[in-house]
C-alpha cells in the first residue's frame, strides 16, 4: 500500500452508482462489501474501494480522521 492512498480515500469521490459524491472514505460498509462480493471495478478506483473495504472490515477507519484536517 502506498501511504498517499489513505489521503486519496479522504478527498476522491465515488465516480458513480448510488453513492456517486460521497468521499471514499465514507462511503457505507454495505456497499463496500456488495463490491467484495460481486466484484471491484477495475483500475485504480476498483484498488481504492478494495483497500476502503479492507479498512472498514478490520475497523481501522478511525485511522483516518487526522487526515480529514
């Protein structure tokens, strides 16, 4: 992982679907994990997501709070 991806989930938007606006970041476990079922888009968005569900999963999103500031 690169570190400037956890920049990236807090300041990149959802680029579409239902959540399309929301930063990656906060975007709700639910949907992370309908796209760890049916499958990441691919590219780098798709590696974003996946890291996101990963971070969500494991309950490490507070990790991402001082860089939200």
């Amino acid at each position: 992982m690169n570190p400037d991806d956890l920049q990236t989930l807090v300041t990149l938007r959802m680029p579409f679907g239902k959540h399309q606006g929301f930063l990656l970041a906060d975007l709700p476990g639910n949907y992370l994990n309908w796209f760890a079922r049916e499958g990441f888009p691919k590219g780098e968005i798709g590696r974003l997501l996946a890291l996101m569900h990963e971070i969500d999963h494991n309950g490490l999103s507070d990790l991402l709070e001082p860089l939200r500031r």
